[in-house]
C-alpha cells in the first residue's frame, strides 16, 4: 500500500530571487535545509532532539538539478524520500513542484561524526529506524 | 593629523542581487559582516584571536540606511570607523560609496558576552585599546 | 475594540545559526522579509499584485535590536504592524518573541519608486488604505 | 606548456558558518558563485558585459563534496576550472583547499537562454572561444 509522500511547502521570498528574475540557484538549497529538519520532525528524530555535543551531522554531498523557473512569490512543494541509508550516513531525495509543474530535483548526503574525533560513527539507532 | 580611514573592498554578487535588479536590502549587511571582520584584523584584534569558548560578541543592533542604487558586480568601498566604544560593547560605522556615489551608511552595535552566564562583561583591553 | 495584531510564524532554520550558537543577526532579517509579504498580503495588497515592470519597493532603511537570544528551531512568532504611512513610504515594525519571551524588534522603510526614472511616487491607493 | 590555474581566494565569514562551528554547506555555494564571477571576468568575458536583456545564464546543476572541515576565517584557495563546453551551456569545476588541504570540489552547469523565450540558445561566440 502506497504511503503518502511527505511535502513541505515553502515560498519564495524577495531575497531568493536575484536579478535575472529567478531564484538564486543557491537559495533554493536553503529551502531544502528547512524541508530536511521538518522531514526528520515529522519521522520523530528531528536535529534538536539528536544532534548534540556529541554527534553531530555535517552535509558531505549536495546536487541538484533546475528544470523548471522558480520567481517571486511561487509556493513550492518540496516532497522529500529517504534515497539511502548507510552505516554512517543516510541521503534525502527533494523533489520540487509548483502547482504539479516540475521545477527541481536534488539529493543531499549527511553523515554523522564524534564531534570530539570529527570522525564518522554508526547513525543513532531511532534515527536508522526512522529512516528505514 | 587626521588618520586614512580604513576601507574593505566588496563586489556586489550575482546572489546578492533581488528581481528588482539591485542588491537585496538584507545582502549588503552580510558584506558589513566582512568589512567589521577586516577591519578588527586590520586593529590587531581579529575574531579569531579575541573571541573563544569563554567570550563571544553578539550584535545587539543594526542599522542602515540605503541611499543610492547598487547593482550587479558594483565594486563597493566600504569605510568603517568606530562610532562608540562603550564599557561591554562598541558601534561600528558604515559608509557604503561605489566610484564616490554615496549607496548606504549604517551601523553595528556589538556587545562583549560571558559565553557561560550569556551576560555582558567588559570589553577585552586589548580590543578596548585597539578601538580607542 | 482592538484588532487581533498579524503574526507571521517563522523558525530558526540551521543555516540561520552561526558558529556562537545563535541566529545570525543579518539572517534574523530574511525572516523580516518574509513576514513583510504575509502581512501585506493578509492585507490583500500582496506584492505580486502590487509589484511590476512601472512601480517597484525599494527598503531603504532598515533597523532592528535584539534583545534575547534565538537559536535553532526556535519558532519564532513575528508580530507587524504598521509603523508609519507617508506619501511615497511606509514603514512596519516587528516585533519577534519565542513563547512570550522578547527576543528582536525592528522597523522597515518602503518607499514606492518610478522603476524607470527610480524616482520616489505616490504609494498606490489601495495599498495606502490598507495600510491606513 | 602547463597554465597556472586560476585561484579565487575568498574568507569564510561569521555569517556562512552554523551551529556546529563549521561553514553551512549552502553557504560555500555562494564563495562558488564569487570565484565563478571572478574567473569569467579574468578570461575577458565578465557578465556584466555579456549578460543583458536578451541573454541570461541560468545554472541548471549544481554538486558539492563537502572533504574537509571549513570553519571561520579560513582563507580559502578556490580553484575554478572550465570542465566542459557544450553547445548552450557549460560546466566549471571548483576545487577548494585551505592552507593545501583539500576541502572541497564542485561544478556548476550554466545554460546560456534568450531571455524573452526562455529557450537555450547558443553559446555567445566570445563566451565560447574564452572557455575553449
């Protein structure tokens, strides 16, 4: 049985665009930052409860690919899949639509590290099985 | 004899620019980020040397006020001046002129911080020197 | 009778943090800009509508103190209110708390400009009386 | 006969690093979009000259590996090569090292559009010759 995408919806702001009219390529990744805390929220393992000063979980890898414009003011769907989970990482899958019309698509890699060693260790374990 | 005023050089970025075709408002405080970074280097008092685990300096105000167009890879000359050094904190002054047109002038209130308690304590000497 | 005052929900995403732990102070704006459009467009005078290739809103001052310390996930309840209506400008204020707690206050400065001769005009009527 | 490679030198500044100290991966992207700008105007083709009202330059991907840890006021070397020549479009490599240690590496794929049909077009020849 099907399960329901999750979607976060996010506008974009003034400060977005720049002067081709567009958004910034990079401001998007700034929606998928927040679309990413409200994914791991909604699967009951958001940062604030498992990030701390011990393990933290720094992005290793970013893509994205822009197929369609984005300007002032479009309301975006941001749906986001877990692409992969790893030993000591997982990767988000961000798929952007604007009223159906497709405008994205981009995938970001984070791994989780000792602070102290800022060397890789195993995920949390509520997080691997929020993820899986 | 008056002193040469410090100046940071800043080029106005594609990601700084807004569908209006000039910077966004809020872009041109990340370059007086910048400037007040270049600045205290150029003092002998960086960040860097100055802040650590014990000491941090939180901007408490801002303030700017935008009087000409800046537009797409304008070269800025941003002078900065200190307007105020207090017992816990310091302004610094911003004057934003591309080719001598005037764009923008504002400032920056910085407070000195007890990073444990989160509470204002004096200015380090050294800074407090530097910026006299 | 009092009117229910407009409050723009806004969190503190990670990229808005800098390395002292709390917001950016510069990124506490965009979330300025951001409750800005929902106000006015609560008010039915939304920039997309208002906005276009004859008239355009330039910021051209801008304010703000922070008075308590926001940190990540904070969800931020951002209170605008109109601060002040002239000829070719207005300006709003903000007020930003966390569970009742003051963290920020602001003001903005919009002026209504000719975007050919970039010459200050008259606010459109139906946004002065929305404002008013 | 090996060319000297061309190598933007950018700050980290307070603004791009988050809550774990580090840089916010989002923000090297907009270092990238500096050392982009830099390096077209460098190989005599800056796009305040070749971009207008006609042409736009729209960057349809972006990836980022995050090698290294970046924290703040790492000078960065930026290292910008041409990676790829197509016919509407092109793609640059980023390689970022501090101090010889490599923390990341990147490519941006820019699509030249007629801007009133949003449509690829050839490359300008200028544009063209200058990458080859």
């Amino acid at each position: 049985m099907p399960v329901k995408p999750f979607v976060y919806q996010s506008r974009v702001r003034f400060g977005d665009t720049d002067a081709s009219g567009r958004i910034f390529y990079v401001s998007l990744l700034n929606h998928f930052d927040a679309a990413e805390a409200e994914f791991l929220r909604h699967l009951g393992v958001g940062y604030r409860e498992i990030q701390n000063r011990k393990v933290g979980f720094p992005r290793v890898r970013v893509e994205c690919d822009y197929t369609g414009a984005l300007v002032y003011d479009d309301l975006m769907d941001i749906e986001v899949t877990v692409d992969r989970v790893g030993g000591a990482s997982f990767t988000l899958g961000f798929v952007v639509t604007v009223e159906g019309r497709h405008c994205a698509r981009g995938k970001v890699t984070i791994v989780c590290i000792d602070r102290e060693t800022q060397r890789p260790i195993p995920l949390p374990e509520n997080l691997r099985s929020a993820l899986s």
